[in-house]
C-alpha cells in the first residue's frame, strides 16, 4: 500500500544545519565547563549558543532555509 505524504522540509537546510551545529558545540563546552566549574567558559558557551541561533536566522534570510532560493531540495 502506497502512501502519499507531504514533507514540509522543516530542518533539512543547510541554515538549519549549521545552527545546530554551532548549538550542539556550545552545549558540549558549557556542559564540559559546568563539570569542570569554570563559570566563564559556561557563559561563554551560553552566548555561543545565541550565535548559533543568530547565524541559522540569517542564513535563512540569506535564502538558505526551506524555502530559500538558494536552497534546493533533494529527493529521497
């Protein structure tokens, strides 16, 4: 049985990507500096997950999200 779906392509973007990534690395080194109590590294980390978020927003706008027109979707 064959079951047509729509995919909105929600995170499948190259903008998406990289701010997870960016996030994902400053989790990692907050939560290494939590461990090892350097409060600096944890706020440092903290405003690398702003970044994150910031450099995703903007390569959205810049056309590499979903609907962006530099990005293209790829077939499954």
């Amino acid at each position: 049985m064959s079951t047509e779906s729509v995919d909105p392509g929600h995170g499948h973007s190259p903008a998406a990507w990289t701010a997870v990534i960016i996030m994902l690395i400053a989790f990692t080194i907050g939560t290494v500096a939590f461990f090892l109590d350097l409060p600096l590294v944890v706020w440092g980390a903290a405003g690398l997950l702003v970044v994150g978020l910031i450099v995703g927003w903007i390569m959205a706008r810049a056309g590499y999200g979903v609907n962006g027109d530099k990005y293209t979707p790829k077939e499954h």
